[in-house]
C-alpha cells in the first residue's frame, strides 16, 4: 500500500497541467535529437528512445530544480558539476 504524507501530496498539488506540458514538450525535445542521433549512427540504432528521453528529462529537471532550491538536502557544489 502506498500512503502519501501531507508534504508528498502538497509536492503533487504543484504540478499543474502547464508545468506538465512544458515537461512533454522536454521530453519531445529531447527525443527529438536522440532520433537525430540514432539515424546518423550517433547512437545505437536499438537506442529506446521514449525511455532514453524520459530518463535524460527527469535528469535533467531534479538537477536544474537544485539550482533553485536553498535547502540543506540538496547542497550547491561545485563536485554536481563534474
């Protein structure tokens, strides 16, 4: 069974549908260019691409949500960045 704490469900109540669409529209983005990448002989041509994207986009959010964020558990060094 999975319960959600009032802070997980508070965390969820942010995530609007803009901030959705803009998240796909990463997500597109970035399979886009993997699909580039893919034909040109850049990747593997058995590359999963959705998946790739899904990854590379969450990746992408929680580090760059970081550079917002002024709190202990996510600390700002310069070690993220090697």
């Amino acid at each position: 069974m999975l319960v959600a704490t009032a802070d997980a469900v508070l965390e969820l109540e942010r995530f609007s549908d803009v901030t959705s669409r803009r998240l796909e529209a990463q997500r597109v983005h970035v399979a886009g260019i993997l699909e580039r990448g893919v034909r040109s002989g850049e990747f593997r041509a058995d590359l999963d691409v959705a998946s790739a994207a899904d990854i590379i986009s969450q990746l992408h959010g929680d580090y760059a949500g970081r550079a917002y964020r002024r709190r202990p558990e996510y600390p700002m060094t310069p070690d993220l960045l090697d």
